[in-house]
C-alpha cells in the first residue's frame, strides 16, 4: 500500500482548498490519505491494451 500524505503537506493541501478540519476530522482524513494515494498510483498506472474493453460497435460493411 502507498505511503500516507506527510502531514506538512496534507496542511499545505487543506489550506490552499480553503478546507478546515477539527483535530478528529484531520486525523481521520489524514490516516485515510494512504489509501487516497493507492488509488492515485492506480490510476496513473499505464494499462496494456489487453485489457482494454472489446469494441462492441461493428460497422457494417455493406454502405448501409
């Protein structure tokens, strides 16, 4: 699993989104930030094309 957000960075992010916390909000999120970051490494992980969804749109080869 990823590191969680270290925590001068996790303020410097609620304070530049206008976000205040009170010390049990801040806890909570803070100590879900590691699976917020897991989701992020997800994401911008290249896919193969293998796993890319078959087309399911098949144009018909007759002009119609």
């Amino acid at each position: 699993m990823a590191d969680p957000i270290p925590e001068p960075v996790f303020d410097a992010l609620m304070a530049r989104a206008g976000i205040t916390l009170d010390p049990e909000g801040r806890a909570s999120v803070l100590g879900a930030s590691s699976l917020f970051m897991a989701l992020i490494e997800r994401l911008h992980t290249p896919g193969s094309v293998a796993v890319e969804p078959a087309p399911v749109f098949a144009p018909r080869r007759d002009g119609k």
